[in-house]
C-alpha cells in the first residue's frame, strides 16, 4: 500500500501551460479577430523607430563638445573611436548601428522564425520588448560613459534581435486570422513599422530638447524615457495577442476550392527546413531584393537629388545649387526635409493601400504592377528633372515610395499564397534576408554611381540620371523574377503525417483541445475594447502624421 501510495505521488503531474505559452492565448468563442491589429501595430510603431535613429547622430556626435564637436586626432581610427572617452564620435561612426539594425533584424527573423512558429506571438512579443527596450537603455548607459561599443551592442545587437522577432511575430498570427483578407491585414501591421519613426523622431526630438543642459545634450536620458514608453506599448501588444483555434474561420467565409479559384493559393504547407531548397523560394526572395534595392536607394538620396536638381528654384532663385550662398542652402534644406516627410507619407500609406489592393488583383500581379509602374516612373524621371517639372518630378518618388513599402507589406501574403499558413512566419523571417542584402545593395549601387559621375565632370544636376537607368535595370530583374513563379512542385509539401506532427510541436493539439473543453481565452469581445484598443495606437499614429504634414507643408510653401 505504502508503494501504491507512493506510486500515485510520484507520478508527474499535468503540464500546465505559462503564462508565455501559446496555449495560453488561444481565443475563446466571440472574441473580436480587430483586436489582433492594434496589437501588431502597439508592436510595429515601437521597433519602426528604427527608421529614425538618425535623429540622434548629430546630438551625440557633440555628446562630450555639446556645442561643437570635440574632434579626435587623426591617429583615432574606428576601433578606438568604440572605447575612447576623450573626444566625439563622428556621424559616419555612429551610422553603423543603423547597419547593424538591419542585418540584425534579417539575421535574427531568419534564425528564430520557427521557434516564433511553435512559441507563439505573445512569447515572441515579450522577448522583442525586452530585447529593444533593453538595448535602448543598454544605449543609454553608452552615452551616458561615452562608451559606443555598448551603444552597438545595446541597440545594434540586442536591439536588432527584438527588431527580427517583432517584425514577424504577428505575421503568421494576421494572416490566419484574416484568410480572407491576408494582406490587408499584413498591411495594417507592417504599416506600423513604416510608421514608427513618424512618431519616434519628434518625440525623441521634444525629449532631448528637455532634456538638454549647458553640460549635457540630452540623448541618454530621451533613451530611458523612450525605452519605459515602449516597453509599455509593447508589452501590451505582447499580451494582446490572441491565435485562432484550429479549423477557425470567419463567420460566413468558405475558404476557396483547392487549386481551382486560383492556383496560386494552396490549401497545403510548406516547412520552412525545406524553402532554401524551392525556386520559388529564391525567385520571391529576389523579387523582394530588386524592389527593396531600388527603393531603398531612393529613401537615401531623395533630399540631396531634388536640392540639386532643382537648386534656387526650390526657393524662388534662378541659380544652381553650386551658386548659392549658405543662407539659401539653409532654405532649401528646408524645402527639401519636407519632400522627405512627404515621401514618408507615402511609404506608410503604400503598406497600407497597395497590400489591401493584392487581396483584389492576386499578388504576382500586384508585383508586376510594382515593376512596371515603377520602371516607368523611375524612367521618367530624368526627363522631368531637365524640363525643371518639379511635379511630374516629386509625384513619380510619390508613387516610387508607395510601392517601395506596398512591396513590404503585400509579400507575407504572397508567402501564405505559396507556402501555406503553417509556418509562414518562419518563412517570412527566412526571407528578409533579402532585405539585408538590399539595404547594402541599394545605396552602394546609387552612392557609387553619384560619385562615378561627378567624377567624370557632370551638373550635379545630371549625376542622377544614369542611376535612374540602373535602378529601372533592377526593376526589370525583379519583374522577370515574378513571371516565372509557379505553383509549388506537391512533393515539396509537408504531408498529412507531418502535418500533424508540426501541429503538434507548435502545441495546436493541446490547444485544440482546450478550445473543445471551453477554455479559450478572450470571451465574448465588446466594441468598446476595441475601440479603445484601436485609438491607443491610432493617437500616436495621428500625432506622428501631424507632425510629419508640418514638414511637408513647408515643401509645399
């Protein structure tokens, strides 16, 4: 009796899920799918302050000077730059860690992107926060001993990490619960990222303005209170997250018969250990590459270009850009910084407008808009730079910018139409290797063109226009690369067998049966909560665009 007793001690107990689980936050009967968007985008407006780090580089390159730079000797190369205390980094310095954001940010998606699959998006939210909002304050300790090695690895590298694992952790999560409407919902989130720094740079530039002394430039300080802020914001979004029960489906909506409304669409999945191996893997992948190269190539050379296209007629005087005086290349900067905010605009609304139109038009075709639309736009650029047509001019980089972030948004959807659903995610993560690869690609190829024809003698007002041609070239490959995807090979797709066994690694099983029981989270929803959870991300949103249509007035006056 005793062992029998002792028997029915030992035995294990049932595993019961954490709190971090994805078992946790399967979604009950009548919980409302419109409040997963707000808590990708509570995510994406966090970690799409990426785009606006540079908004620190001058203040911290006079971080020990305050009001002039304090200049290092001529025998302070790079590596000693990481440690030294006794002068200031330089702009060119402290661009790395926008590098290291983005290498990171392919790297981490692409290595993580299956564990993201099993754990969930709740688990993967709460890692990105910690890492991001940990690094930004690691930063902050960097400034604060003047010390850029932590600052790289703060930011850089435990930040770039958060940045991979937020970037995709809703992707997977969006696009089963909106079957119908993938990338619309890709879009919303991802639209968030593009976002970010619309929000992030005025309000770092208020902060530091605070927070700024006679001894002290203010940037260590603007890190802590922006690390808290988004903390919070992430990790509600974090605990916001909800994945369907298996076998959902939005009320009314039959899913297409398989391989006969569009082939393009499958109803079967792809395991991620198996897309190095599948062409249509890599034609998607460059694809991504050709369109991300070209854009990002703009982004990097669009207030420059038009200052010295159109130099004193951006201001009312008939000169070029080499005959003005510093007065008037103050003014036009100014011109110019809003060209850039409108450009932004654009990017944002693109992620939004373009990922939505895919639901409607498929996505190859959208793709092939892209290109060629594109082509044609970025074709028509020199011309419109000679005539001195500053319209045709801006709207082209208007419509460049659109579909430089609509591509962003629309190819999660394109990855589900291909692979399936199972693990898209993790594909997804896989792929953005395609935009590191991009981000040194791009503004190599336009940076070295700029400077190879200035070389050679030419207006500054010309040195684009070769460039122009190049990228169009880029787009041509892209456009090339989307005609031949086909629908997969069948033997590439996971069997029923593994099928399960997948699910059953990514705890669908044990949730599953949760749900059958009646234990799903997140009851019946009221619009009040959703509407609450919605102008939470869409104030700041609103603040942001604000702020950014003050600089684009300023292009317009």
């Amino acid at each position: 009796m005793a062992i029998e007793a002792l028997g029915k001690h030992t035995s294990p107990p049932a595993t019961q899920a954490g709190f971090l689980d994805k078992e946790r936050i399967i979604a009950g009967a009548g919980f409302n799918r419109w409040l997963v968007p707000p808590a990708a985008l509570a995510i994406h407006l966090c970690i799409g302050m990426a785009y606006g780090f540079s908004v620190f580089w001058l203040p911290l390159s006079k971080a020990l000077g305050i009001k002039e730079p304090l200049q290092c000797g001529a025998d302070v190369g790079f590596f000693a730059e990481l440690f030294t205390t006794t002068c200031d980094w330089k702009v060119s310095t402290l661009g790395w860690m926008y590098t290291l954001f983005f290498v990171l940010l392919g790297s981490s998606a692409a290595l993580w992107g299956g564990w993201l699959e099993r754990a969930g998006p709740r688990k993967a939210g709460v890692v990105s926060a910690v890492c991001w909002c940990g690094g930004m304050l690691i930063s902050a300790l960097g400034v604060h001993l003047h010390q850029f090695w932590l600052m790289l690895l703060g930011s850089g590298v435990i930040g770039g990490i958060g940045l991979g694992l937020g970037y995709i952790s809703p992707v997977s999560t969006l696009i089963k619960w909106f079957p119908d409407r993938r990338g619309m919902a890709t879009g919303m989130a991802i639209m968030g990222f593009g976002g970010g720094a619309m929000i992030g740079s005025p309000l770092a530039a208020e902060l530091m303005k605070r927070f700024a002394t006679d001894t002290n430039v203010g940037v260590a300080s603007t890190f802590v209170v922006m690390a808290l802020i988004y903390f919070v914001f992430m990790m509600a979004g974090a605990l916001g997250y909800r994945v369907p029960a298996t076998g959902w489906k939005p009320a009314g909506w039959t899913p297409p018969a398989a391989q006969t409304s569009n082939a393009m669409i499958t109803s079967k999945h792809v395991h991620v250990k198996k897309v190095w191996g599948i062409p249509q893997f890599w034609l998607v992948w460059m694809v991504l590459c050709m369109n991300v190269s070209a854009g990002i190539g703009v982004i990097g050379m669009a207030s420059p270009m038009l200052q010295e296209v159109f130099g004193g007629s951006l201001i009312g005087v008939a000169a070029k850009f080499k005959d003005l005086d510093k007065a008037q290349l103050k003014d036009i900067a100014v011109v110019a910084a809003g060209f850039t905010a409108l450009l932004s605009l654009f990017n944002i609304g693109g992620r939004f407008f373009w990922a939505s139109l895919s639901d409607k038009l498929g996505r190859k075709l959208t793709y092939i808009v892209f290109f060629v639309l594109g082509g044609l736009m970025y074709a028509s650029v020199p011309a419109s730079a000679l005539g001195g047509n500053k319209l045709l001019f801006v709207g082209a980089f208007c419509v460049i910018l659109s579909m430089y972030g609509g591509g962003f948004a629309t190819v999660p959807a394109y990855l589900a139409d291909l692979f399936g659903t199972q693990m898209v995610g993790a594909i997804h993560g896989r792929l953005l290797t395609a935009w590191a690869t991009a981000g040194i690609l791009g503004p190599v190829v336009v940076n070295y063109m700029r400077d190879y024809q200035i070389g050679l003698g030419l207006p500054r007002e010309q040195v684009y226009n070769q460039t122009m041609y190049i990228l169009v070239g880029m787009l041509v490959v892209g456009l090339l690369c989307n005609l031949m995807v086909r629908p997969l090979d069948p033997k590439h797709f996971m069997t029923d067998a593994e099928l399960a066994e997948e699910k059953r690694l990514a705890h669908e099983k044990a949730a599953a049966s949760e749900v059958g029981a009646g234990s799903g989270t997140g009851g019946q929803t009221s619009s009040a909560i959703v509407l609450l959870a919605w102008l939470g991300v869409g104030i700041p949103l609103a603040w942001g665009v604000y702020r950014t249509a003050l600089s684009v007035a300023k292009f317009f006056n």
